[in-house]
C-alpha cells in the first residue's frame, strides 16, 4: 500500500513552482493545458529514467519540443514524499540541468526521518556520491553516468530502503485512450507469466488468459462487471493458438455465433481494457490513466468509476478527465483542480474551498457539471 504522498516540480513546462498534496484516489480537472497530461509525462520520465539513462529529449518522445517551464532555466527540479508503507516516510528529490541534448544529473538524494532528525540514505552530486542502509548502516560509494538517474542503480536487496524506492517507482503505470493499440489487441497475443497490462494494453488476451487460469472468480467478477456494462454481453473465451499464443473471443446475445475481437466496436475494447486493469490481483504501485471516458457510452461511467474507486482501495489512482458527468460520479474530496495563475500551474481542492463547498451546499448534485462547464469549478477552488 506504498503512496506518492506529495510531489513538488520546478522548471518542467507549465510547473514553475509546482506542489501537490496526493491522496489514493485523485481525480484531475482542469482547462486545456493546464497540465493533467504533463504532470503524467513528469511521473512517467522518473519511471523510466529508473531502468534507462535519460534520452537527449530528457522525455522521450518529446523531440522538438522545450520540457523547460518558460520563461526560467535550462533546469528542473522535483521532490517526492512517498510512503513506502514503513515506520518513516521517504523524501526523493533530484535536479537535472540543461540544455536539451546536453543533460546532466547535478544531484539527486533520498532523505528519510528517524526519532525528527533527517537521515540520508543516499547522496550523489555530478556523478558521484554514496549511500547507506538504514537498519545496519553499512554504506557504499554510487557513481553513475551524467544523463542517468543514481536511483537506477538502487538494485542491491542489502541496500533495503533504496532498493524497495526504485521498485516501488519502477512499477509505476501510465495509461490513456488516445495509446490503446486496438489493432494489436484484435491478434493473438503471446502467453505470459504473471503479466501486467501493457500501457498500450496490447497484452489484454495474456492478463485475461491469466485471470481465467489463475484466478478465476477474478475472471467471473469481471464478467459480471462486463453485463453491467453491456447487456447483450454473455462471455467471454480464450483460444489457445500454435506458438504460445492465445486469442479472445467474445459472445454476444442473440449472436449464435462466438465473435473476435476484430468483430467488436472500438467502445467495447476501451471497456475491457479499463474492467480488466482495474480488477488486476496485484495492481501496479501508481496507476495513473489519462481521459478514460473516451470512446466509451455516458451510461457506462458509472460502472467505471465504481470500478476506479475500489481500485483506488488496493493502489493509488491518478485519473484525468474532462467529461463534466465523469466527475460528479467521485466523492468531492477526490477532485482536484489544476489551473493556470501568473504563467504557471496550480494545484487546488475545491474541498478546502469554502466557497465552493456552500455552492455545493445550496444546489442540487447536478449543479456540479454546470459548475465544470462554466469554469466555475475552477475559479472558486
């Protein structure tokens, strides 16, 4: 039950000098640009800067594009408080200097507190530095490359704390509506052991084939969930196929026929994509899923945010959305508003706004959607 307790991002796009207080369960609104989507691509680099040296780009996929908040440095800076379910909590910050294509690690350090006095558990400045184990205090010298994370190198199990930190970000996830391969879910797809879903859910038959064999009243739940989302919907089977590979099929009411899901409409995969994550055994640490009410019926948010909230009960959930019906489905407390003041982003909780909360009070739940749509949600946050 590891928790991201709060983050802190300084010089990355539209954070200048951003902090936000995280709970298990986050549900993000806000205008066009605000940063939903680059607070998501934030948390994704620190993931994959912990198995990767950092690209050129410093995020990949970002070629041609300035990661750096303007007008400010070639520099950003973040700091994480993360509870790594242990008597103390861990605090991760780190600095990377610019410019693009020239990216250097200046420091990075891992500090937690014992009996209030801080403990460092690791230290590197320009490429060197050490680190030390917290139950025994033995300690070890870190260098690491200058486009490398040091906490990449955290891999040694005697190391406890640090090397549970980079587990613990390591298995971060990152999904959005607008990356679902559905292609690649249509086909075959090769068996794995113990499989997660892949943040392009190209894996979907392999997590299913998973589910069915290894736990299946998880499938059967699943199932259930699927005839509350669709109620032609009668089951699903999976195939074996020659080389290890296994294939979905789908059962329809008043189809006599078992259909692929090469027969199914696009709305109908994003619904099995989001039921099947939400119901995995052993969910990621972080699981953060930008918009996933698209492509998918009005009708059928309600069964999904049930299904997000008690995920929410087994791991942390980041959602974005933009849908003004999606949101009024989540406690107000779960809301979060990110909006733009003087050229950077903000982070607000229209809970701690007593304003927002007496509007609330004095009309009905709908009002919530108008209050979206009007941009009166986020103005008296």
């Amino acid at each position: 039950m590891a928790t991201l307790k709060s983050i802190q991002i300084q010089g990355y796009r539209p954070f200048r000098d951003f902090t936000a207080q995280l709970g298990r369960l986050e549900l993000l609104v806000g205008a066009n640009g605000t940063g939903k989507t680059a607070l998501f691509e934030f948390l994704k680099f620190l993931r994959d800067s912990t198995y990767q040296e950092i690209p050129p780009e410093i995020v990949a996929g970002s070629i041609g594009k300035d990661i750096f908040h303007r007008p400010g440095k070639d520099q950003l800076q973040w700091g994480l408080e993360i509870d790594l379910d242990q008597p103390n909590l861990i605090y991760y910050d780190g600095q990377i200097n610019g410019p693009i294509g020239r990216t250097q690690v200046a420091f990075e350090r891992v500090v937690t507190r014992v009996n209030e006095t801080n403990l460092t558990l690791m230290e590197t400045t320009n490429r060197e530095g050490w680190m030390q184990n917290l139950s025994n205090q033995q300690q070890g010298n870190v260098a690491h490359r200058a486009n490398q994370l040091a906490l990449s190198l955290m891999t040694n199990s005697a190391f406890e704390t640090l090397y549970q930190l980079r587990d613990y970000v390591l298995n971060w996830r990152f999904y959005s509506a607008f990356r679902v391969n559905l292609d690649k879910i249509r086909r075959p797809v090769v068996i794995e052991q113990d499989p997660i879903l892949h943040e392009d859910c190209g894996n979907l038959g392999s997590v299913l084939f998973y589910l069915l064999t290894e736990h299946p009243s998880v499938f059967d739940d699943l199932q259930d969930y699927l005839k509350m989302l669709l109620p032609d919907f009668q089951g699903l089977s999976l195939k074996a196929r020659g080389r290890g590979e296994v294939m979905i099929f789908w059962q329809e009411r008043n189809i006599s026929e078992t259909l692929s899901l090469a027969d199914v409409s696009d709305g109908i995969l994003y619904l099995l994509c989001w039921t099947t994550l939400a119901m995995l055994p052993h969910p990621p640490t972080l699981i953060c899923v930008d918009e996933p009410e698209q492509g998918v019926h009005p009708r059928t948010l309600f069964v999904l945010a049930d299904l997000f909230q008690r995920l929410g009960e087994r791991t942390q959930v980041l959602l974005a959305t933009h849908n003004s019906y999606f949101l009024t489905l989540f406690p107000l407390e779960t809301l979060a508003i990110l909006r733009k003041e003087d050229g950077q982003t903000v982070f607000r909780k229209p809970i701690n706004s007593e304003m927002m909360t007496e509007m609330l009070d004095d009309f009905s739940p709908d009002s919530l959607q108008q209050f979206h749509r009007s941009n009166q949600l986020e103005y008296f946050s």
